[in-house]
C-alpha cells in the first residue's frame, strides 16, 4: 500500500484528528505531504464530524451513526462487519503482515441537551429506555473520536 493511502485511512480511522491538528500547521511545519493530505481531506472530515454532532444517537440505538460509518469504511477499502455488539462496526484494513494496531471509539450520544448555539448543534430528541422523551447530545466528545 502506498504512504498516501496509509495517510488516507489513517485519517479516517482517526476521525477528526485532522481537525484537531490543522492549527499545527500553523505554529511548526509539517511535511510536505502530510499537510498536503490533510488539507485536501478537511473539507469531508469536518462534514462528516458536523453531521454526526448534529444527529446524535443513545447508546444501543445508534443505527445511522454505525451506517454512515460503516460505509465511509468501505469506501476506504476497509473490510466492515456491523451489528456487533448491537450497533458497534469492526472495519480492518489489512496491510501485509507485523503488527496490529487497534483504534477503539465509541459513538453513543447522552440524553442532555445541547445548549452551545453551534450551528450544527444537535436538535435532537428521541425516546429513552424508559420510554420518556429525552433530548440528545454529544456532550462528552464522541462525535470527535468516531
């Protein structure tokens, strides 16, 4: 596998980390094709980040959240397996032989409600397993792990 497709799904299974990074840029240099891939994959990681902040799902009832990334996973040639555990998605990109590396995130959302005024902020509010309505929010930082 090429350095560049590494990159690529390096950023993916990283989620948001791009983001997070792109400030670097700023204060200390970073290689050239680094901060090439990154800047050309921020504009769909950041709309990807954003829909899954603004449509946030309780634990066990994350079925879109598990299948839109389920299918960014695919997309990137990784082997996807869904339903695990209920809504989890196990992606493995195979690369040769040597070790494994695991990345573990999680995606369910708590019933709070979102008060940051973002403009993708999550409107959000669903029945909980006690069948009262509750508003939903990642409130804890999922949403920038997935």
């Amino acid at each position: 596998m090429k350095p560049s497709s590494i990159l690529r799904h390096s950023l993916f299974a990283a989620g948001i980390v791009g983001a997070a990074l792109a400030p670097l840029a700023h204060s200390a240099p970073l290689p050239v094709p680094f901060a090439e891939q990154l800047n050309a994959n921020y504009p769909a990681i950041e709309t990807m980040y954003q829909d899954l902040h603004r449509n946030p799902e309780l634990g066990f009832a994350e079925h879109q959240t598990a299948a839109k990334l389920a299918a960014r996973a695919k997309s990137l040639g990784f082997e996807v397996t869904t339903g695990v555990g209920g809504t989890g998605v196990v992606a493995i990109l195979k690369n040769g032989p040597g070790p494994t590396v695991m990345l573990r995130t999680e995606m369910d959302a708590l019933p709070v409600q979102e008060k940051t005024g973002l403009p993708f902020a999550s409107k959000v509010s669903t029945k909980n397993a006690a069948g009262e309505t509750v508003s939903v929010a990642h409130a804890c930082g999922h949403d920038l792990h997935m």
